[in-house]
C-alpha cells in the first residue's frame, strides 16, 4: 500500500512540476509593452505602406508596425498593436509591399515586374537602424503622438 501511495504523490508531484512548467514557457517571451503610434513623412508627405521598427538597444524583442495612407503607425510587440517596451530604440523604416489573400495565407508577389512599388521611395540609409540615425525614448507611460519627419 505504501508504494502505491508513493507512486500517486510522484506522479502527482510531477504533474503539477510539469503544469507549472508550461505556464512558465508561455509567459517567458511576453515583453512588458507600453502604447506607442506616431506619424511618419518624408519631405511633408506622410508614408504608406513602411514597416516602422523599433529596437531596443537593451535587447529585448523589437516592436514594429505598419504605416496607413496618412502616415500613422501603432506598434506591436507580443501581439500587433499591443505597443513597444519602454526604454530607448533605434528606429527603422522599409518599404512592405502590400499582401493579399486571408490572413494567416495572404501572399505577396514576388516577380519584380510585378512587384509594387512605393509611392514615395525613401533613402536606403532609413533601412538600417544603425545607420538610420534615428532613436526613439519610450516612457513608462507610452508614447502615442511620435513624429519622425524624415528628409
């Protein structure tokens, strides 16, 4: 009776060892975000279609988001939308052409003929968030009036 007894506490120890290492996993690679969203132009005309991207320079995963018709952004981090993590980023921008299809499956189209272009095509250097020159402070607090007028 004893080693039946012992076996259900093992099995039982180990079952909830293994519940709360999985609870761990999940919540391991959460960043703690705050609200972010801004405008972005180049010479006075707002950006459609940038992927803008902030790195944080302490490590943590980056946020991005892309820019609308007029130009504004909202970053996500852990999910889209949900903001960046507070403190201060190097900050890129690259032209994401538009996808199509449903979400999960959308696809872009890769033959350069017939790949979109564009409307306002910006310097390369704007690519690079070590050469963009750019960085953005978040506070603790969030952000969501960020303007970059890019030249």
């Amino acid at each position: 009776m004893r080693v039946q007894a012992s076996g259900c506490f093992s099995f039982l120890l180990t079952l909830a060892c293994l519940s709360g290492c999985g609870s761990y996993s999940h919540t391991a690679n959460v960043e703690k975000v705050v609200p972010v969203s801004g405008l972005v132009t180049y010479q006075g005309k707002p950006l459609e279609g940038y992927r803008v991207v902030f790195i944080p320079t302490d490590g943590r995963r980056p946020a991005t988001g892309v820019t609308d018709s007029s130009g504004k952004f909202v970053l996500g981090t852990n999910t889209a939308n949900d903001g960046a993590p507070p403190g201060t980023s190097k900050v890129s921008f690259a032209w994401e052409p538009p996808r199509s299809g449903e979400p999960g499956q959308e696809t872009i189209n890769d033959t350069p003929d017939k790949m979109p272009k564009p409307k306002i095509k910006i310097p390369d250097k704007y690519t690079d968030p070590e050469k963009s020159g750019i960085t953005q402070d978040v506070s603790k607090r969030g952000a969501n009036d960020i303007k970059f007028h890019l030249q």
